[in-house]
C-alpha cells in the first residue's frame, strides 16, 4: 500500500484511512455529513495526490493528444483546462481525464489514481508519432481547496489574483511558500475552489499553510466519503463506477465532450453509436420512497422486467434524498418516468430527473 506525503497527517488527525487505489487514504474525519456540509458552506481540502500526471511534451504533442482524446484539445490555449476521455477501440472509456495546456507543445494530463499503469500503457501503444512522455506521478502532490470561501481563505498565500481565475483555467506561481505551483479553478465538488498541484517534497508545507490560512474560515480537511457525495450531487461520473471500459461517452452522457470534428480512437463508430441513439443511457434519479440506492442494484420496469442497473448512489446531505445514477434501456430514458430499484426484496420506486440534484 503506498502512502502520498500527506499520510501521517491524516493518521494524527484521527482520519479513517482505508486502501483506496493501491493508496493508504483517508476516507473520513469528523463524519462525511458534517465534511459535506463544511464544503458547501465554508471550505474543505482534500488530499488527492494518489492521482496520476503525464507530461506530454515536443512538437507532436497535441497530435497524440487528439488521437487519444474525444474533446477537441486545438481549443486549448496556455493557462486553460480541459476535461474529456480516453475511448477505447471497443466502444468503452480507458478513463476519463483534465488535460491542461502549459505551452504549444507541452501538456499535462491527471489520469485517475486507478488507472495509472492502465493509462500510461494506452498512451504509450497510441503514440506513434513520437511525443514524449513522462509520468510524473510521484513528483507531484495534489490538493482540491473546495468551498465558497476558498478564493477568500487562500488569497493570503499567493500574489496571484486566484478571484480572476476562470472556471477551468489555472495560472503557475508561488503558494503557500512553495515555488511553480498550479493553481487551478477546478474541482470535483460543485462548490468552487481550487486544485493545488505542488512538488511532493512541499506537500507538507503547503497543506500546513492552507489549513492556517483557512483556520478563520472555517477550513476542515475533507476525506474520500464526503469527495464522493459531493460529486454525486452535481452528477459527476465516477470512472469505475459510473464509466468504464464497457460504457460508452455517448451512453453516459458525455456527448459534450465528444467532438466528431477530429479522428480519435474508435471515433467512427461513436459517431454512428451517436447518430442511431445508444441501446441505453445514464439516468439521474431520487428515490420517492424510503431506501438507499447502491451500485449494482437492479433497476426494474413496473412489471419486475431488468431495464437496467444502478452505479452510484447515496442518501444526499444537501437535499436529504436518496439519490443515484443507473444505466437503462434507452426507452425508459425519459425525465419525470418512474423507474423501479430492487433494495434486498423490496422494489422502490424512483423518479429520473434533470442533474445536478443539488443547486447551490
């Protein structure tokens, strides 16, 4: 099990660690309701340096990049972000990604924890032009600052302006006494904030001064179960969870992100999944009865007919409804249908609605 840089400081605090991705990570520390509640509210950081970052360098960059990816990366300019997938040749997704474009020719992917060795492998067979690529994995921390108060807290830290950071943009400066740090206006939380990419060797600098200047704001830090009910509610799809190498971009929903006006990996046939309409597609629902959805629970038509599956749920903190996200046949894909999920014997029924579930 590895440890990130942060490992001991979790374990002082009293955080529930558990093994999440081949990684020893916290997954609570004062209860996932009252860590959701403070991201909503104030703000949180997170530890999330299990994740993975390729440097993808050199004149035929962005060719390789586009090859591998269903957004269109040429709308990339310096100091911008931008999420999309890995397809695979069989119609599922390798994983799905934040690309941010340092320089014409120089780019940094963050690949899910999980999918590191699995991510690099897939780069690495695609790229038969000749970019050059570095994992840089575990020379870099990274930190999610979420909340409304975070541009607030944290603008004691740096000389950036972190108000004019755009939504998906991101600027590199000194933060919290460390030097060449990303700053970034992402985030997997609906809440706001930022992502802070550091070199390791400042992970614990970084995170002391962030939870100092964040200590007249109400700053707590935040584990794996709050990171997950929190992207629930804004319908953020959870690679292994909600897709995965057997679930296509346009089955998901991430037809926003697939970009016919370039050749990508199994591209064509996307584009002929897109133009006849996918045999099923993944819905938002809240349950009208008591019960708690959990992945791979059946979902059922009213005759008891399997239409489907669940692949994420929970009982949401911010709107206390049982919510979830599921696969079904497409002509059950209609909002305001009721829909029918099998919790052990019972079958409680449940409305499909428009996402995010929680609005701000």
């Amino acid at each position: 099990m590895k440890n990130t840089a942060l490992t001991h400081i979790h374990e002082e605090l009293g955080a529930k660690m558990v093994p999440f991705a081949g990684y020893n990570m916290p997954v609570s520390y004062d209860g996932v309701n009252v860590e959701h509640e403070n991201v909503r509210k104030n703000l949180g950081v997170f530890d999330v340096s299990h994740m993975g970052e390729f440097l993808i360098s050199g004149p035929n960059s962005l060719e390789l990049i586009q090859k591998i990816t269903t957004n269109d990366a040429s709308k990339l300019v310096d100091g911008k972000a931008q999420y999309t997938c890995m397809p695979n040749d069989k119609g599922g997704i390798v994983d799905d990604l934040i690309i941010y474009r340092l320089n014409e020719e120089k780019y940094l992917l963050v690949v899910n924890a999980s999918n590191i060795d699995k991510d690099w492998n897939w780069i690495s067979e695609q790229n038969t032009m000749g970019a050059d690529i570095k994992d840089l994995s575990e020379n870099y921390a990274l930190l999610a600052i979420q909340g409304p108060k975070a541009v607030e807290a944290m603008q004691s830290l740096t000389e950036v302006d972190l108000s004019a950071i755009k939504f998906y943009n991101f600027e590199i400066g000194k933060f919290a006494d460390a030097e060449k740090v990303i700053i970034s206006a992402t985030g997997y939380t609906g809440s706001g904030g930022f992502e802070i990419y550091c070199k390791t060797e400042d992970a614990e600098k970084v995170w002391n001064n962030v939870m100092e200047a964040g200590k007249d704001f109400g700053i707590k830090p935040i584990g794996l179960a709050a990171r997950d009910t929190l992207r629930l509610e804004m319908g953020f799809c959870l690679y292994g969870n909600d897709i995965d190498e057997t679930t296509s971009p346009i089955e998901a929903g991430l037809g926003w992100i697939t970009k016919f006006t370039k050749d990508f990996v199994n591209s064509e046939n996307l584009k002929k999944e897109k133009e006849e309409g996918p045999k099923r597609k993944l819905v938002a629902f809240e349950l009208t009865e008591k019960g708690i959805p959990r992945k791979d629970y059946k979902i059922v038509d009213e005759n008891q007919n399997e239409i489907g599956y669940v692949t994420s749920g929970t009982m949401s903190p911010s709107t206390g409804k049982a919510i979830g996200l599921g696969y079904v046949k497409s002509e059950f894909n209609k909002r305001g249908n009721t829909i029918y999920i099998q919790i052990r014997k019972k079958t409680i029924p449940a409305t499909i609605v428009k996402l995010p579930f929680y609005k701000a």
